[in-house]
C-alpha cells in the first residue's frame, strides 16, 4: 500500500510544484486518440498501460500481505491510476482545486481491518 501512496503523493506534489505538469496528462490522454500519431508516439503513450500491468503483482503481494483489499487486482489498478489521471486532469482544468491525496483518496484499495480489544 505503501508504494501507491507514495507514487500518488508524489505525482500530486509535482503538480503542486509545477502547475504546468497537470496539463500533460491532459495533452497525453488527447494524443492518444490521434489517428496521425507515428509508431514511436504511440509507443510512448501505451506507458499508462504498462504501469497499470506492473500494478497487478504489487496489488496482489499487498492483498497476500493483507495491506490491500481483496478483488480483482487488475480491477484496483485501473482503479487507482485513472483516479490519478482524471484527478489530475481536473486540477489542470481547476488549478484551485485542493489535492485529494489528504482526504484518504485511496482507501479503496486498502484492507480495514477491525482490531478487537477482546483477550
């Protein structure tokens, strides 16, 4: 769960930072619906993909290790990394918008667990 945080944390303190950063994932989600796009750019875009798949494994070993919810580990990855996106995309388009990463944003992807006081 730890990993998911800190990527969040740290994309939302680059926007923070640099404003203008939240406009390129608005420009990159619009390019990836170019039909005029060479091989190589398009190559480039399918990085949100890859991330998502390279999610799955760390979202399994979290639900082996009881850090993450149990579900479709794919289903939590799309799940997460589009949150960011159009999160993102929303902050470009709202600048004044507060980051949500505070809020306990992804608290879909973690386990509750109910601690008893019972011996």
């Amino acid at each position: 769960m730890a990993i998911f945080t800190a990527a969040a944390e740290d994309l939302f303190d680059m926007i923070r930072t640099h404003p203008s950063a939240a406009k390129m994932f608005v420009l990159m989600e619009n390019a990836q619906h170019l039909d005029s796009l060479t091989e190589d750019l398009k190559e480039i875009l399918t990085e949100a993909d890859k991330l998502i798949k390279k999610s799955i494994p760390l979202i399994e070993k979290g639900q082996l290790l009881g850090e993450i919810k149990q579900g479709n580990a794919e289903a939590l990855a799309v799940a997460f990394w589009c949150s960011i996106q159009g999160i993102t995309q929303y902050i470009a388009l709202h600048p004044e918008t507060l980051f949500p990463i505070q809020c306990g944003l992804f608290q879909f992807l973690k386990t509750w667990r109910r601690i008893d006081n019972e011996n």
